[in-house]
C-alpha cells in the first residue's frame, strides 16, 4: 500500500487540511481507519469494477472511534480531508449527523457531477488527478461561508493548543458566549462535541508523541499529555484505536 498527500491549491488552505492518495498494488488488505478530527470527501478509483455507482463517492464523517476497512487489489482512492468547521463551505447538512458515518456523496449532495470519476481515471498521472481535485473542489466551494464561522474555528484552535489542560468554560468566556450556546454551535459546525473533539486531538498528538518518544514511559506520556494516569492513557488509545500503546 502507497500512501501519499498533497498540499492543496493556495486558495484552499483555510478549508482543505490535505488531498491523499492510496494505491493497492498488492493483494486485498484490511487496515485501521483511526480519528483524526477532519470530515473526508472520498474518491473510489477502481476501472476494472467501475459501474458508474454514485457510492463509488463517499463522505467519512468525524469518527471519534477507529474503523476497519478494505482495501481491494490493485484500487485508487483519493481524499480531500477538510480541515475542522470547514466541511460546510462544501454542505448544508448538520455535520453532527456525520458523526462516524460513511455516505454515498449522493445523500449529501444531490446535484454532484460525477463525471468527476470518468475524468480521474482517464487521467495520465497522480499529478493531474491531484490537480483535477483540486479544481473540483475549488469550483464547489460556497465561498461566501468560507469565513462564517470565525467562532468555532478560533474554539478548536484554542483546544488544539490547551489540550493538556483543557477547560471549556474559560474558552467559552474568552469567546464571550455562554458555554451552553458555544456547545451548541460548536457540535453543529465541528460534527462532534467540544470534549470529543478534545479528545481527538489529544489522542492524535498522543500517538506523535509516543511514536517520536519510543523510550519514553508511559506514565510519563500520561502526565505529559494530560491524562489522569496510565490507565486513562491505555483505555482512550485503545477507545480510539483499537490497540494498546505497546501495539503502536
């Protein structure tokens, strides 16, 4: 399996975090999908199986738990993951019934050109299917919503940032909005709760961390990522991933 991303045209860069490519040159495999606090826009390249399906376009929405899937022999797929708050410069649909769902682009987006797919295939390269994405995504972007939601893009910055030591209640009255009505807008914008999404992002630099750090303790990476202790960190990883932290 080759795995690769693509900085997206300088146009996108507030709303698209990256478009990837997968390639399947060897048999069929099955690997963990874990999350990663972004909505994806899927594209299932496969000419010898192609029947013009609409499912052959999906949306993954925010997963707060891991997910396995197939990968068939000798498949493309290429992904535009959308940055967090951003999906909906694409959609009108609530993100939060996303929530750890895949759907045919058809249920979202019921007037989708999918002549997108015959185009992708017919092209020569990954660099022209790259920039075919691009441009797509480019032309369906609502751009008058592109900056809509300063509020709830400024609320997932600050838990990025305060992950260890997160409290809501202060990021609510930094924002000068009552912590009810920030939750509100907040799961409608983001697709999941303000303590999911901090979760998420915990568990994501949690993983950076222990990958860069490999000698470090567990306990130590406990405490250093704001977790309660080893037991916290263990049950979260494997909530999220499906493994333990000795598996990573």
């Amino acid at each position: 399996m080759e795995y690769k991303e693509y900085i997206p045209y300088n146009n996108l860069n507030s709303i698209v975090d990256t478009i990837w490519l997968a390639t399947n040159f060897n048999q069929e495999i099955e690997s963990r999908i874990i999350p990663d606090g972004h909505i994806d826009v899927i594209f299932e390249l496969d000419k010898e199986t192609y029947n013009y399906s609409k499912n052959k376009i999906r949306v993954s929405g925010m997963m707060t738990t891991y997910k396995k899937v197939t990968s068939k022999k000798n498949s493309k797929t290429i992904g535009v993951r959308f940055k967090a708050g951003q999906f909906n410069t694409i959609s009108n649909i609530p993100v939060s019934e996303l929530k750890n769902e895949t759907l045919s682009a058809s249920d979202i987006f019921p007037h989708f050109n999918y002549s997108i797919l015959d185009k992708l295939i017919e092209c020569k390269n990954q660099f022209e299917k790259i920039a075919l994405v691009n441009d797509f995504i480019t032309n369906f972007i609502q751009w008058n919503k592109v900056n809509k939601n300063k509020l709830e893009l400024s609320v997932c910055k600050s838990i990025e940032a305060n992950f260890q030591d997160i409290d809501l209640a202060k990021i609510a009255k930094e924002h000068s909005i009552s912590l009810r009505q920030l939750e509100r807008r907040f799961k409608a914008i983001v697709g999941v709760t303000m303590k999911e999404y901090h979760s998420i992002t915990r568990f994501n630099k949690t993983m950076k961390h222990i990958s860069t750090n490999p000698d470090t303790s567990l306990l130590h990476v406990a405490f250093d990522m704001g977790y309660f202790d080893h037991s916290h960190l263990t049950k979260e990883i494997h909530k999220m991933s499906g493994l333990n932290p000795s598996e990573i």
